[in-house]
C-alpha cells in the first residue's frame, strides 16, 4: 500500500472504495505516525483511539472522504466525551457535553476522528506553546514555530501523520501555520462554517473553523461537506453558485489582482517574504493576470486597538466563568502572563469601546470594498507572514519583554487580521521557500462568499507550480 504521507485524503478515501486499503489499516498508520510526531514535534493533546475504532466498527457514511483519519484541534472544536482544555490550564480535565455541529459534519463526511491537536491558550498568540502542553515544532525545522493557533494541526499534517486536520482562524490562525509549514490554509467567509454549539460565533464573528491540508482539493471538498447555516446561527455566507470543488477546474481568465505590500499597520515584507511576493507575481503574471502594487486605505491603529479590545473583553468573560466555576479568583496557576494582562484590560475598558471596535471593523470591510471596486479588482495578493517562521519563544505567551512581544506579534502576519475583521475569505499557498529551507507562504483574499475564485485560482496555481512532492526533513508518512 502507498505510504500515507504520500497521499491526499481525496486519494486515500478512492483506496477505500477500491478496498485497496481499510479504514482500520489507515488508521493503524495514522496512530502510529502519531506517536511518532508527537515524540519529535510535540503536536497532539489527546488521542481517541477507542472512539475512532468505535466509530469504524458501527460504520462509516459513504461520504467522500470515508475511512480517511483525521484529527481535530483543541480549540473550536467538541467532542462528546472528549477533553476540550483550548490549551490553558484553567480548563485542564473539561470534558465536552456535545458534538460541535462541525464535528457531526466531519464525521458524516466519513472522516475518522482519533486525535487532537494543540493550540496556544484560547488562541492567543501566532506560536503554538503553552504552558500546559509545552512548544510545539516545525517539521522544516524544530527549533521555530510551526505557526499559530493551529500550529498542532499544521505540523501533523506537514510532518506526513495525515493529509488535513481541522483548524480555526480568529486573526490568522488557519493561515499562519500553513504559511509557516507549506499547507493549503483557507479562512472561510463569516458565517460559512458551523461555530457551535452553543455558540454559533466567537469572538464577535472574527473567528471560523476549517482545516490546514496538502492539497487544494481536499480543502475545496471538505468545504463542500460542512458549509451551510448551523441552528441558532444568525449570520449566513451567500450560499455558493457552484460546488467548492467544481470551481478548481473552471480557467480563472484574466483576473486583475492588487499586491498588498504595505499592512494596515505600516508592516512591510522582509527581504524573504518580498521575494516569495515577487515569485508570487511573476507566476500570476505568466498565467496571463494583470498584476499591480495597490492596497486600500485603512485604519490601521484603529483596527490594532480594536482587535485589543475585542480579544480582551472575551477574556474577561472567560475569566469570570473559571471564577465561578472554581469559587475563587483566577491567578497565575491557571491563566498565563499574556492571558491575565488580556484579563485585566478587559475588566477595565469602558463598554463603549466595544462599539467603537465593531464600528472601525465596519469601516475597514467598507474601505475594502470600495477599493476593489473603484480599482476592478478581483484579489488582494499579500504574504501570508512578514517574515520567515521565527523561534520558539519569540511568540510565546510568557515573554520576558511584553513590549518587545507586542511588536513581535503585530508584525509577524500584519496582513492576516484585516480578513477576519471584515469577514472576508483568505487562502495561504505554499509558494515560497527561504535560502534556509523555511516555507513563506503568500495569502490571497476575495470578497465576502467568493471562496470559489480563491479556489479557481488556487487550483491553476497548484496545477502550474505543485508543491505536493515538497517533505520537511521531519517526515512520519
């Protein structure tokens, strides 16, 4: 049987059909290239090795990825029965009630669910580490980050485990760690994806669930399979013309696409993600685009305090329920550095700032728009991150210099937030290496429910430039 790190999921659940391979041998593969990623790259929080054996045993929808492994993230993600910690020590030994709506999609989609990935606490930081489950690493090379929040599922996925995982995007955090480990990250449309239950929206509608893969194709067909208003949702995305899917064979034409190398807040690319940009745009240019530096005219400090206040005051929502949970006040044994100095400001800002945010994130998705429309454009082409994957412990959650943290992680992927704050779809590709052997990723965005020409053209770019033969020099598959 081939490898399975060789594989898409597209490819395994065909092995499936054709019985070349059973989904108890797949996932006896998946388990054991597990063990061994989580021995080198630190990547998973908890294994469900019984369920997924049970859940095979009393048989699989004939979905399209039927008997393919799968892991979800431990963060934005319920299983009935299964620890959900969301990386922090507050919520260590929380068992989940339900099923997520998402999770019951995934499985009538046929995925086999055996695992769960890291997160940085409550997804705070672009680096997976925490204090709970320690750093996890880059397969490209384990002594930087593999990205943030969902740096667990991108190095399972990068180091060979299995094809896709789910991950979750609240500023980045889809894109990121596929930027950072050469993946396919795509952030849905507000109100594509299910959230809950019981929520059907976190962090005031900025954050969306999808995955981190290998191939277009696997992102475009789970899609497809878990899209779609969820109960209690009071946002939905426009609802596609076409199959997510469908759209990775449709030529894209001549598309007009504005380069983006100015971030809202005044970050430039280094010299390596300048490079990757410029690779970028000679590719889309001998692809027959018409390519030109422009960017549209934001707010960015606004946007900057905004996205502050926003993460702060949820902060202190989540600090009052462990109060009360526990029946003390919260301190250092429970929330790290970075989440308590959230906690505080959040206790403290005035209420109507949180209008204030909300009205500057309209600003900015009416900014946008007009942009694309007085300059006809189709995309916005940005490079997913500033700068190359950076160290363990730049980015992490207890930093010895907060200021100098600050500035390390509003820099890191200037470009990433904007997308969440006007709800917009954005795609990471893998399309850029550095010198030292360390995937850059560029990001392209579209307007609010046209994840189908982000995938038209992500399906040309992979046909014209694949990178599926690219292995870090961790590999498990």
């Amino acid at each position: 049987m081939k490898e399975l790190g060789h594989c898409d999921a597209t490819e395994l659940a065909s092995m499936v059909r054709k019985k070349e391979a059973s989904p108890s041998e797949l996932l006896d593969l998946a388990l054991e290239s597990a063990q061994g990623a989580q021995g080198e790259l630190n990547c998973f929080s908890s294994f469900f090795e019984d369920a997924a054996r049970k859940q095979i045993k009393d048989g699989l929808p004939d979905g399209p990825f039927k008997g393919v492994p799968f892991a979800v993230k431990d963060l934005g993600a319920r299983l009935k029965d299964q620890p959900i910690t969301s990386g922090s020590r507050a919520f260590k030994g929380t068992i989940s009630e339900v099923d997520a709506e998402l999770v019951k999609r995934q499985r009538n989609a046929g995925l086999v669910i055996f695992g769960q990935t890291t997160s940085p606490e409550f997804g705070l930081t672009t680096s997976t580490e925490s204090a709970l489950y320690g750093k996890t690493r880059n397969p490209w090379n384990i002594e930087h980050t593999s990205g943030g929040s969902s740096g667990g599922a991108s190095a399972c996925v990068a180091s060979g485990v299995i094809p896709m995982a789910h991950a979750s995007d609240g500023g980045g955090s889809i894109r990121i760690p596929a930027a950072c480990t050469g993946l396919v990250g795509l952030k849905p449309s507000r109100g594509r994806v299910p959230m809950g239950p019981p929520l059907s929206e976190n962090w005031f509608g900025l954050s969306t669930n999808h995955c981190v893969a290998r191939s277009v194709r696997d992102s475009a067909t789970l899609l497809d399979v878990t899209h779609g208003q969820e109960p209690g949702a009071r946002y939905i995305a426009p609802p596609p013309e076409r199959s997510f899917l469908s759209a990775l064979d449709i030529e894209p034409g001549a598309l007009k696409i504005a380069v983006w190398n100015t971030a809202p807040n005044g970050v430039k690319p280094d010299k390596d993600a300048q490079a990757g940009l410029d690779a970028t745009t000679k590719l889309l240019s001998a692809l027959g685009h018409h390519v030109e530096e422009a960017g549209p005219v934001l707010d960015g400090d606004a946007l900057g305090k905004g996205m502050m206040i926003m993460v702060s005051s949820f902060m202190a929502a989540v600090a009052d329920e462990r109060e009360a949970h526990f029946g003390r006040p919260i301190g250092d044994e429970d929330f790290e550095p970075v989440a308590l100095r959230f906690i505080e400001l959040g206790r403290t800002i005035p209420m109507s700032e949180l209008v204030k945010t909300n009205n500057a994130f309209c600003e900015a998705a009416y900014q946008m728009e007009m942009f694309m429309d007085e300059g006809g454009y189709d995309l916005i082409l940005a490079p997913t991150l500033s700068r190359a994957p950076v160290k363990l412990g730049v980015l992490s959650l207890d930093p010895p210099d907060f200021d100098q943290y600050g500035v390390d992680v509003s820099s890191f992927a200037a470009w990433c937030p904007v997308f969440n704050q006007t709800g917009w779809p954005a795609i990471s590709l893998p399309l850029h290496w550095t010198p030292e052997g360390l995937p850059l990723g560029m990001m392209f965005g579209a307007r609010l429910g046209r994840e189908d020409l982000l995938y038209t053209l992500a399906g040309q770019i992979e046909r014209a430039a694949p990178w599926a033969d690219k292995r870090p020099p961790v590999w498990f598959g």
